[in-house]
C-alpha cells in the first residue's frame, strides 16, 4: 500500500490560528498556545492543548473528505453539553466552532480532567476487589446512561425513529461497502446473515454511546470511580442492548486486536472479573429486564459494526487522512472480527 499519504495535516494544529479565534471568547487564550496530539483515537483527532490559564482538551474533525455522517464533533458536543447536570460523567464542554476555515475542519473544546484511563481489559494493575469494582462501575454508569430521561435533557430528537438495528444496519453497510478496499468473504457471509436475521422493533429507545468500552471512560485518579466518559461520536437514540453487547464483545475478542483489550481465554473468576453472564445479569437487574433475546444477533451485529468502522479508519489512511500513522495496520482485523462474529452465530443461535 505505498500509496498512502502522510498524516502530517491530521496530527499537527495551527496553534496561532487557534489562539486568535478564542482570543476573547475563553480566557487564557490571549497568550502562548501549546498543542500535543494524544497517542490514543483512531476517529477524531485529540490534542491537548496548554494555556497561561489552564489546560484543555480540543477534538475536531479530521481534513478531508468525510464519509457522510461521521466524525460529528458537534453531536459530540451537543450531547455532554446535555449530560452536564445528569448521572452520567461527562466532561464540561466550553465551545463548539463550526466555522471550518478556522482549524480546517470542525472543533471543540472541552475540560481536561485529571483522571486514569486503563487500556488492558484485565486491569492488571490492580488487585481482585479493585477489578471488581471497576467492572461493577461500568455496569453502575452503562445502566445511569440508559436511564437517562431523553426529555429532560433535551435530547428526544437525537435520534431518528423506526427499527434501531435495521437503520444501523443499512448505515454501516453503506459506510463498509463505500470504504471497501478488496473483497472479505467472511464480511459479506455476515452481512448477509445480519439482512436475513434483523430483530423486530421492541420499541425500546435510550440514549446509547455507541463505543461504550473501557478506556474511554476516565476515572478517578485513585477511586474505582467513573469520573469523565468520553469518545460521544457514535452517540444516538437506540436500542440500549446495543451498548452493552458491544462492550461483551469486546471482551470476547483476544488480549491484542488493535486498540481494543479483550478477555478471550481468561479465567475471569481468578482475576476478580464478572464473566458475561455475571455481568449480563446485573445490567438486567439494574433495568428491570428479566430476559434477553436476540443476544447472537446483537453480538455479531457488534462485531460487524466495528469491523465497518475499522475498515472506515483504514481508509482514511489510505486516502492520507487518518488521525493515527498506525491505521492502515488495522486491515489485519476486519476479516479475523467478520469471523468472531459468524462463530458467535454458530454458538449462540
């Protein structure tokens, strides 16, 4: 593939630019500006940005032709704005710029919080009841954000109505087919297992996050406390069973897959970790629900959506657009995720 682009305009920030712009809408703007792109994100580009006044965190679209609908900085936006005074963490937002000419491409700017984020599933960092608590405050915050009362908030036009899984369905589909860069066999089996298989509509609607997982929730520097989730992009109105199926999938897959930490082969029970039944279980008792159906189409729904959104990243790094150098070696799991997903089929249905 020696034809990829360099990432250079993905990974640096007109910090001049920037300053001029906030100079007198947010204070601390009117001196020297410092900008360092986070290691993390294969979506949205995410800088750290250090001021005279305070430290900040600014996230923006990447240059470029976009995939329609995706990297919406402004519903990432929109929606902590929303969450600020609720049960779900969320970091404080303080400016949404749409005007493109600014940065090159849409920007926001949020609080930066002082905080741990853990990128190995099995948290080896901390001890059996500290693994414990951390799952169970993921399951404690999933739950918060499923409850969420969309009215109050002022999020009920967030999403569009009708069949959730259906309309993801035909959006990633799409999204997949228009960043196809060869033909995956096992890709094309599973969508065609998803067409043949799509769940009624059981009318169930929540604010979902979309790429609900470990290390994109902050906690607090040294309490088993979720204190900031973050990486809203994928944020709508769903079908709450979406989220946490996509976060058991997860912990399904193998230790290293990418940028994603997995469970696959480990003795859950002797590191203090809710197997998934467990933890399935407890989300249920915190909403009410007495059984799941449909689980097999959930799980190898989740494992075809981020598939499709892998093989949007390798893309971009294909067309010189990626926010990280790494991307295009991501190609190595969309076919390995495809076939996850048609084994889950096997054993679940």
């Amino acid at each position: 593939m020696s034809d990829i682009k360099s990432p250079a305009a993905v990974t640096q920030l007109d910090t001049d630019a920037l300053s001029g712009y906030l100079s007198g809408k947010l204070p601390g703007f009117d001196g020297p500006v410092q900008a360092s792109k986070f290691a993390g994100g294969q979506s949205n580009p995410t800088f750290k940005i250090e001021t005279g006044a305070g430290t900040y965190v600014l996230r923006r679209q990447p240059p470029g032709k976009l995939l329609k609908s995706a990297h919406a900085v402004d519903r990432e936006y929109r929606v902590m704005q929303a969450l600020a005074d609720s049960a779900v963490p969320v970091p404080r937002v303080l400016h949404l710029c749409e005007d493109r000419d600014v940065l090159g491409s849409m920007f926001y700017l949020m609080e930066y919080c002082e905080g741990r984020i853990f990128w190995d599933a099995a948290l080896p960092e901390l001890d059996n009841p500290g693994r414990s608590a951390f799952y169970e405050e993921m399951n404690r915050v999933l739950a918060a954000l499923h409850s969420v009362k969309l009215e109050e908030v002022g999020l009920a036009d967030y999403g569009r109505p009708g069949n959730y899984f259906e309309r993801q369905f035909d959006r990633w589909q799409g999204q997949y087919r228009a960043s196809e860069l060869q033909t995956i066999s096992a890709m094309d089996q599973l969508i065609l297992w998803l067409e043949k298989n799509l769940p009624p509509d059981d009318g169930r609607v929540s604010l979902v996050h979309g790429d609900y997982r470990l290390d994109n929730i902050m906690f607090h520097p040294t309490e088993p406390r979720a204190i900031a989730v973050l990486d809203w992009e994928l944020s709508t109105l769903g079908h709450p069973l979406a989220d946490l199926a996509y976060q058991c999938m997860q912990l399904r897959m193998p230790a290293d897959s990418g940028n994603i930490s997995g469970l696959m082969g480990v003795d859950r029970g002797k590191l203090g970790i809710p197997t998934e039944r467990e933890y399935v279980a407890r989300y249920c008792e915190r909403m009410g629900i007495g059984h799941i159906d449909n689980w097999a189409f959930y799980l190898a729904f989740s494992f075809f959506r981020l598939a499709a959104i892998i093989q949007g990243v390798v893309k971009r790094a294909h067309d010189g657009n990626a926010s990280s150098k790494d991307a295009v070696k991501l190609s190595a799991f969309v076919g390995p995720l495809a076939s996850l997903a048609l084994d889950v089929v096997e054993m679940e249905s």
